[in-house]
C-alpha cells in the first residue's frame, strides 16, 4: 500500500494495539502527517470482535476531533482505505517517552528534564487533562510515549484509544488490564470501570516524578521514593505533592486537574524562591565537568561521516542513556559580537544559531548563508559533527551551578550535526540535556554553525 486515501505513505512510525500510525504526505500542501489506520492485533481482535474495535477507533477520532485544546492533538481528515477506517493528525518528530530514554524497562532509571521544564511540561500536561475532563473523557492511558512535544517544544496528549467517555460503560472481557504499567493507578488495575478523572491525575503524577527525578515514584517493593533524594535541587514541598499526587487511594489524591496546576504552579515558586537565595549567596559556582588537561583537546573530527545505530555509543563514547561517558568542558570565551571561542579546540561557534528550527536541508543552508555573508568575519561556516557538537555537552546543573551566567544563548536546545545515521536520518546533541539523539530529514531542529578557528585559516591560506 502505497496511498492512504489521498496521502501518500512515506514510513511506518508505530504499531500499537489498535492500529498502525504511518507517516504521509499531504497533496498539494506537502505538509508531512501522521496517517492512523485501523489495524487491530489478533488478541484484541479474538477478545472484543471486530465490530467493536471498529466502533473504539472512530470514538477515538471523534474525542480528538471534537475537544479542541493547545495540549491536544489535532485531527483534521477522516476516511476509509481498503473497508478500514483512518484518521490523519499533525505529525511530530518527538514524545516524551523518547526526550526521557524510557524503555520497555520502565523501571529502569531515564533522564530527568531540568526542573522549570518539567514543571512546564506538567503544567501544559494538567492543562490537557483539565479539558478533557471538562468534556467528560477520561484518558486512562497517559504515559510519556503519549505525550508529543512539538518543535517549539509543547506538549500534546494523543493515542486515545482506551479513552472513557461520560455515560460510557466498559464492555470488555472481564479480566482485560486497560492502562500502562507504573502509570495506571490501582483502582484502574482492578476494574477498568472505576477509572475517573483522578485516575488520569495519578498518571499524570507519575509522569511529572518522572521527569524531574528520572525515576518512578515507587521503588521495586512498592515503597515511596522521596523526589528529593533523587533530585536535590527540589524541596520538602516535592514530596508532599507527589505523596497526595500518587496516592493509592483516589479519595486523598488531588480532586480536579485545575487543582493540581494550581499546587504544581507552587512548585515552581518555591524552586524560583529557593534559586534565588541560593545564587545571593558569595559562593562562587561549582566545578563544571572535568576538561581535558593540561593543555588543548586533541581537535575533533571536523569530516562528516555516515555512523549506523549500532556504532553510535561505541563511536560517540556513551552510556546506555546516550549521555557522554565523560562530558569534557571547553575553554570558551567571548570571540566579538554573536561568536564563542575554545581555546581547547581552536573552534569558533555561532553564540546562538538559526532562529526557528529548520529541516536537515534547511540547517545546512542556514550554515552557507552565514559562510556566504561572512558572519563575523569568516567565510567557513557549517554544520558541526557530532565529534564537535560533543564539546558543547554538559550535565544538568545542580545547586550553585544554576548561577552562572550561560556563554551560549540556552534558548537552542537542539542542534543538527553534520553526521548521518541513515540515509534518511541525521544525528543531533541535545545541548540542554547533554545527550545525543537523532531526527530523519524532515523533522525540524535547531542549528549552531561553527568555525574552524584562526590557526585553521592560516594553515589553509
């Protein structure tokens, strides 16, 4: 199958237990979408019947094409291919689930976000949910593969496929677990029918932990996990959110979403007000990460390269979360207006980069165009390797950290490199996060152009 109706199929993106989710394009526009074709698996097929999966599916259109809200995924076409049902919605490059390194093991540890990010995210989060529920939906799926993040980076609830509508009563086999390990509450666990709004604040609870400690709430023996062991930048007030947030008993948990915005918006200006008296203090900031010394850092590898997934860590020198194993800091210095100097590298850098975020074809002509209006001076502008991208890596920081003034502009929080991963795909450094990440060609991402440096000039004059 080469069309979906009028669209044309470009790549499979998912398969879930509904259906099959492919990336298309749109006549005419071109615009790039995200194509959701009913497509069942067997077990749900032999459990619920055709019939009623067919009748789940269009639900699920039709809450997402009725409740319109920012934190909401949009659908804007429905129809039919081949006797099955499909819907098209905005496509995104980027989820949650995957900003976070979770996998199959949720258990495991993951990335946390940088705390006003989380707090962010949580808040557009609570804001989705509090619509929904306002029109009567109860998700019971909210998990971070559930989350899209956009490329000015919001959030948008989708995959409603196990969604409960007000009136609605569940008719499925008795016995069928409806919701995401770690996330669904225990009520939900027990019987599908008694999922309400708290339910989804549960979820929601566990998804915000998850994003400012990179942990679940809950340790292997069901034992609460105090955030503030595991993230120390939070306060006394974390716990006692999280303690009502994901409480067992649905009864002591937060009553509305609007409820739990307002006690997570406290968070926030408790981190803001213990921030401040942190950085008044004369402290100077903390040691970064270590450098190379003594001496200049060997020069990166300036050459694009082609460097497959399975390569990747080996080459890059990775964990298992795709974070240096040793972040090495640069000597970087104002270099006169809008450019950054490492003396470690001899490299030059853009301060900040492109202004929106642009396509791999639209990066590496944003670095001509620098190069061919001679920004700063220099006429070698172009996209980075990874090898180099690598220098600008740096854990989150933590405590008095904070406190010092960024050289780069920390409004890019993702830059494309020069380096493939696919014919189709390129690698990219979250420069926020400090890890490394990839997008294929059409997704959108920041640029960062750099420079060869004076000695590199002279040797090639």
């Amino acid at each position: 199958m080469r069309h979906i109706g009028k669209y044309r199929i470009l790549g499979l993106l998912g398969r879930g237990g509904m259906g099959v989710v492919y990336k298309a394009l749109a006549p005419v526009t071109g615009r790039i979408v995200a194509v959701k074709v009913l497509s069942p698996a067997e077990v749900l097929l032999d459990l619920w019947g055709e019939a009623r999966l067919r009748e789940r599916f269009v639900a699920e259109a039709a809450v997402l094409g009725a409740v319109s809200h920012p934190n909401l995924l949009d659908v804007w076409d429905f129809g039919e291919v081949e006797g099955r049902p499909f819907f098209v919605m905005d496509y995104h490059c980027d989820d949650l689930g995957r900003l976070l390194g979770e996998t199959y093991r949720v258990e495991d540890p993951c990335r946390r976000l940088p705390v006003r990010r989380a707090l962010r995210l949580g808040d557009q989060l609570l804001s989705g949910l509090a619509r929904l529920h306002f029109a009567g939906v109860v998700h019971r799926d909210i998990k971070p593969f559930n989350l899209l993040l956009t490329a000015t980076d919001d959030l948008k609830i989708t995959d409603f496929g196990l969604s409960k509508t007000r009136g609605e009563h569940f008719d499925g086999p008795r016995g069928l677990k409806v919701g995401s390990p770690y996330y669904c509450p225990p009520e939900q666990e027990e019987d599908p029918e008694r999922a309400d709004a708290r339910s989804d604040l549960y979820a929601a609870g566990v998804t915000i932990f998850r994003m400012l400690t990179g942990r679940l709430p809950m340790d292997d023996a069901g034992v609460a996990l105090p955030a503030t062991v595991c993230n120390p930048d939070l306060g006394p007030e974390c716990d006692a959110f999280f303690a009502r947030a994901v409480h067992h008993d649905p009864d002591r948990r937060f009553h509305s979403a609007r409820e739990m915005r307002a006690a997570l918006a406290d968070l926030g200006a408790a981190f803001e007000d213990r921030l401040g008296r942190v950085c008044s203090l004369e402290d100077s900031p903390g040691d970064g990460p270590a450098s190379c010394a003594p001496g200049p850092c060997p020069p990166p590898r300036r050459e694009p390269a082609r460097i497959p997934l399975r390569a990747a860590r080996e080459r890059f020198g990775l964990d298992a979360l795709w974070r240096p194993e040793r972040y090495v800091a640069g000597l970087f210095s104002e270099g006169g207006p809008g450019v950054v100097r490492d003396a470690a590298t001899g490299l030059v850098w853009e301060r900040g980069g492109a202004e929106y975020p642009v396509t791999f074809e639209g990066a590496a002509a944003y670095a001509r165009s620098l190069a061919e209006a001679r920004f700063a001076g220099r006429a070698d502008w172009r996209l980075p390797t990874m090898d180099e991208l690598l220098t600008l890596l740096a854990p989150l920081p933590q405590g008095v950290a904070h406190c010092a003034a960024p050289i780069f502009d920390p409004s890019l929080r993702r830059a494309w490199s020069a380096d493939l991963r696919t014919f189709t795909a390129a690698w990219q450094a979250d420069l926020e996060m400090g890890f490394v990440t990839s997008g294929d060609f059409t997704c959108v991402c920041g640029v960062r152009a750099v420079s060869d440096g004076d000695e590199h000039q002279r040797n090639t004059t």
